[in-house]
C-alpha cells in the first residue's frame, strides 16, 4: 500500500502518519529522514543534496526525486509505505509516478490535511525546542507546555524559538508550501487517488480520529 500525505507544516501530518504507519505495518517514510541517511551514509546522490542544503538553497527536484527512487529499492518497503513530505511540487508527482509504475506500484491514497491558516501560525509561532542538540525535545506554549516555563522537562535545558518558526518566516513558509503544493492536492484530484479532510482544534485529540477515519475510508 502506498499513501502520500500533503498538508502544511504544522498541518499534524507527521502524526497522523505515524498512527497509519503503526496500523498498516508500513514504514513512514518522510524526505527530511531520507535524505539525513543518504548525506550520512556519504553516498553520492546525498552529497549532491547536501551542497544546495548548505548554501540554504533548495535540492532541485531531480536531486530529489533520485533519492526518493533509491529509497524505494529498500527492502522494508517492499509492502508499501507513507511518505510524509513528498513530493511536494507536481514535477514530482509525475516522477513519481513513473517510479512506481516501474515497480509495477501505484499510489492507493493520498491524504491531504487541511488545517486553516491562522490555526497553522499559531501551532508554529507557540513552538518551543529544546536547545540541547542530543535533545531536541519540541513543546508547543499552549497544546504541550514544558513543566517550568523555557526549561526542557527530559534533559533541563533551555528551550528556544526556532528563527524559521517565528512569525514572518512562518508566514513566508506556508505562502511557499500553497504556491508548490496546492497544485500536487489537485493533480491528485485529478486521478482520482485525493481524500481530503481538516484537522483542526486540538491537534492532540483530533489527530487520532482523523486515522481512525482514513482507517475506515480505506477499509471500503
Ligand atoms: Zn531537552
């Protein structure tokens, strides 16, 4: 089985994933992990992404697109997966595509979550992680509060807010993730593979019944 899930940062779409991921016993597969693996373990095709990643430019998508098609020849998602974070543009889609069309895969669902913008920068701009690098616990000021405020509760560190969760570059990030991805939620449309749905209000009680009805919706 193959599931993408679209949704904007904050959306809770990593969450969601994870409980899909536990049910269907297929790996969450999310590009940011992929592509930590692939500059670690000093392959090629990472030390590529890695020098856009660097200068702070974006990978471009067939440096993307190439790591994700390696990912794809692991053994452990021979049954399927989640992936969480791609594609993102439409060019990756259609790579996509193509990718799993040759392994003669096709995607089964792709969930997209829509959460309403103020309710994203609020999520983002009360975000607080742990300063300590072996750490880097993420509470949030008012769903998931540290026990003393700006004190890590595992490790007693600092807490701090990240430069890009603050509100203009919060701003700017989901202007960016509307302008690339809201064409991929349509392109999905389109073949018919989209199902769309809100997580909203608390992101702690709601994101268990958003999977419960994905559960649902792909049990028919
Ligand atoms: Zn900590």
């Amino acid at each position: 089985m193959v599931i993408i899930m679209l949704g904007a940062p904050a959306s809770g779409k990593g969450s969601v994933a994870e409980i899909l991921s536990k049910e269907f016993g297929i790996p969450q597969v999310s590009t940011g992990d992929i592509f930590r693996k692939y500059i670690s373990n000093g392959s090629e095709i990472g030390k590529k992404a890695n020098e856009y990643m660097t200068k702070g430019e974006l990978v471009p998508d067939e440096v993307t697109v190439q790591i994700v098609a390696s990912r794809l020849e692991e053994p452990d998602v021979e049954n399927g997966l989640i992936l969480d974070g791609f594609p993102r543009t439409v060019n990756q889609a259609k790579a996509l595509d193509e990718l799993l069309a040759k392994k003669g895969k096709k995607i089964d669902l792709v969930i997209n979550l829509e959460v309403p913008e103020e309710e994203l920068l609020d999520r983002i701009t009360t975000r607080r992680i742990c300063t300590n690098k072996e750490c880097k616990a993420v509470y949030n000021l008012k769903l998931h509060p540290s026990k003393v405020e700006g004190i890590c509760d595992k490790c007693g560190s600092t807490l701090e807010q990240r430069d890009d969760d603050k509100l203009e570059k919060a701003k700017n990030r989901l202007i960016v993730y509307h302008r690339e991805t809201a064409p991929v939620a349509d392109y999905y449309k389109d073949t018919g593979a989209l199902y769309s749905t809100t997580l909203s209000v608390s992101i702690n009680r709601m994101k268990d019944e958003v999977a419960h009805d994905v559960i649902e919706y792909l049990k028919k």
